[in-house]
C-alpha cells in the first residue's frame, strides 16, 4: 500500500507545480494552491485562468477533480464581500468559506485561529470533565498530552 501511494504521488503530482502560476503544496494525495495579487479583480481573473490549466492538467493526466471537496478561502486585510469573489472550475462554481480544515488545523479567513481554539476547548472540556471525577491529576496530565495539547501544538513550526 505505501508503494502505491508513493507511486500514486509520482505519478499525480510530479509536475503539477509547472502547469499553473500558483504556489503549490502537496501532502500526499492532497494539493492546495495558494496565490496572492494586491488587486481584487486581476487575483479573481488570474485565480480562474489558474484553474482552467489545472483542470487542463488534470484531464491531460486522465484524473479528475471532486468539486464537492474543492475549496477556497479568500484571505485579505480588506473589507471585501468574498461572496463576489467567484471561482468557478469548469462550469463548477466553488463558493468561498470562511472556514477551512488544513491538515487537521481549522483555518478561518482572519488567520484568527479562534475556530481551531474553539474545536480543541470543547474537546477539552469534554473529557477532562468525564475524567476529572475519576482518575487522579498525573493521569489526567497524560489525557491532557496525548490529546488535547497535541492539537494546540500541531501546526507550531520550530
């Protein structure tokens, strides 16, 4: 199963960096496109013609897209509506959100991290309130550890 995969990456991604002007991430069978431009209308109409050569890749490579997996956040210090930002991949409108999961981060559009803080303090409440009656405090140190601080330091680069 790991030789597919890595032959499986190989053969997906190994030039899909050239086929656009977007700055490509990949990780695994995952790939997110970012760009910037400091104008509105020349990031949508570049963001769109982007696309169409990914599609164009993608097809070219006998693969295909899952519009209903495909997202896009529009990040900007701007009071701008993203609603009026429209992408649309082949005939495929994509709607921006102001909430994306990022290799299990929670990403919103301020780069807030308020949502990811939220989903780990439910979690938190959560099970150190079922266990706290329970177990004794090293244990709960352990819990707290393993799952709880792991999804606070995930995304921490050193």
């Amino acid at each position: 199963m790991v030789l597919f995969r890595l032959c499986f990456s190989l053969f997906t991604f190994n030039d899909i960096t050239k086929a656009s002007s977007f700055h490509t991430t990949l990780f695994a069978d995952d790939i997110n496109l970012h760009i910037a431009n400091s104008c509105f209308n020349v990031l949508q109409t570049t963001v769109n013609r982007d696309l169409c050569k990914i599609d164009h890749w993608l097809r070219a490579n006998k693969l295909s897209l899952n519009y209903n997996k495909t997202n896009v956040m529009l990040l900007t210090s701007r009071k701008h509506n993203p609603a009026s930002f429209e992408v649309i991949i082949n005939k495929h409108n994509i709607s921006p959100e102001d909430n994306l999961k990022y290799l299990g981060v929670l990403l919103d559009n301020e780069l807030s991290w308020k949502p990811h803080v939220q989903k780990v303090k439910t979690r938190a409440c959560g099970i150190l309130s079922k266990l706290k009656h329970y177990k004794t405090l090293p244990i709960l140190k352990v819990v707290y550890n393993s799952v709880i601080h792991l999804y606070l330091s995930y995304s921490i680069l050193n």
